[in-house]
C-alpha cells in the first residue's frame, strides 16, 4: 500500500496506544484497532494479519508482566495452551479461505456484536486466588473454551482478551487478575499462532503492523500494571461509543454504501 500521510500515522499511533492500554486492562483492544485499520482502506484480510502483528506486541507485554507478578501458571494451563494454538491456526486458515466481500460485509458485524456484548455483559464476581483441581471436568473446559476462542481470535479477535477473561470467572472462579493473567497468556497464544499464518499467507503491512505494535506495547505496559496496581475496572462507555460508531460505519460501508 501507499504510504501514510505523516498524520494519519500518528492518529494510528495514538489509537495503537489507547487500544493496548484498554487490552491489556480489561481485554477488547482489537475492537477499536481493526476498523482503524478498515477505515484508512486496507482490504480486510491485511488488516486483520497488520492487526495480529500489532496484538503480538501488546499480548507479550501484557503476558510477560502478568507472569512476573505470579498471576499465570504456565503447566497448569498445557490444555487450553494447546488447544488455543490449534483453534487459531483453523480460525486464520478459515479467514484466507472467506472471499474478500463476504469478510468486508461480516467483519463490522462481529465487532460491533463483541462491543456490544460488552456493554451488555455480567462479569461473575470472584476473590479466589486459588486454581481449581485438575479433574476431567476441568480438562474438558480447558479443551473447549481454547479451541472456541483460538478458533474466533484466527478468525477475527476483537474482544478475545475480554472474552478469555469472563469465561475464565466463570469456569474456573478465579478473581480478576487471574483471569486476566490467562487471558493475556493465552491471547498471546492465539496471536503468535495466527501472525505466523497469516505471514505465511502474504496478509501483513509489516510497516504499519511494527509501528502500531510499538505502541501497543507501550500501552499494554502501563494497562497492565494500572490494572495490577489499582484493580482491573470494565468501565469503558466512552470506548465502547467509540467502537460501535465505527463498527456501525463500515458495516454501512459494506451493506448500503452501493445500494
């Protein structure tokens, strides 16, 4: 593609920032990323490889520093890392096959869907700090959720992290932080496995992808210490706004625009 005005690239720097920050607190930093990445014109399957190039930076970050802090415990969780890795690598494979219109007209649709789960969503309430006991029952849930949200973080990934961490409340009564410490472990899993895919694939603006991911990493730096230090919070109307207006505006662009 051509390169950025100057501006625009420092408008992506920024959204870069922000969207690394809100990730690595509370998860769904791709729901503002992607349409960035739609809305200055790349077609969608670059955006989303550009994307994943990006996330990696952030979701290491985020993973490395949640790891320090002994909120993620990398033998207990064997099941769901491999499973992850094989739910993203099917979800990226199944992206390359998807015809270029049918992802245009899909995508805003399923961020706009993960915003406004967000919005909509319980978050369970838990203070335990202790995993559960290895049984088949919990193996079973390790198998199913990794393959569920790999195969979604290949296939799109906009509210992953944010998804990681509810559903492991949920399955597992962790706290916050834990499932937390998971999710980014496990993003980073899904991101990894899909960046390579799609690098295999020839959908990455490696210039861009580099550049955002930079800030990223610096936003999930902070995020993630902010949410140690403080508390993670899922108080993100003003994000949330954000992403269903320009959810809403491509999706207008893919379905009507030419009506």
């Amino acid at each position: 593609m051509e390169l950025l005005e100057p501006t625009m690239l420092l408008v992506l720097a920024l959204v870069a920032f922000v969207a690394g920050f809100i990730d690595a607190v509370a998860g769904g930093g791709g729901m503002l990323t992607v349409p960035a990445l739609l809305s200055i014109g790349l077609p969608p399957h670059i955006a989303l490889g550009t994307n994943k190039l990006a996330a990696t930076f952030a979701s290491s970050t985020a993973a490395l520093t949640y790891y320090r802090k002994r909120l993620f415990k990398p033998k207990y969780w064997g099941r769901a890392f491999v499973c992850t890795l094989i739910g993203a690598t099917l979800g990226t494979l199944f992206v390359d096959w998807i015809s270029t219109e049918w992802l245009e007209k899909m995508l805003p649709l399923i961020i706009l869907a993960a915003a406004i789960y967000t919005i909509f969503h319980k978050t369970p309430t838990s203070n335990q700090d202790e995993l559960p006991a290895s049984c088949s029952i919990f193996n079973r849930k390790q198998y199913i959720q990794g393959l569920t949200l790999g195969f979604y973080d290949g296939v799109a990934g906009p509210g992953t992290g944010a998804f990681w961490t509810v559903s492991s409340m949920a399955l597992y009564r962790l706290n916050i932080l834990m499932a937390s410490g998971l999710a980014k472990a496990m993003n980073f899993t899904s991101n990894i496995t899909s960046l390579v895919t799609f690098a295999l694939l020839g959908h990455i603006d490696w210039v861009l992808g580099f550049t955002m991911g930079l800030c990223l990493m610096a936003g999930a730096f902070v995020g993630a210490h902010s949410a140690i230090h403080f508390g993670a919070k899922f108080i993100r109307p003003v994000f949330v706004t954000v992403v269903s207006v320009l959810a809403i505006k491509l999706a207008y662009d893919a379905w009507f625009i030419n009506l």
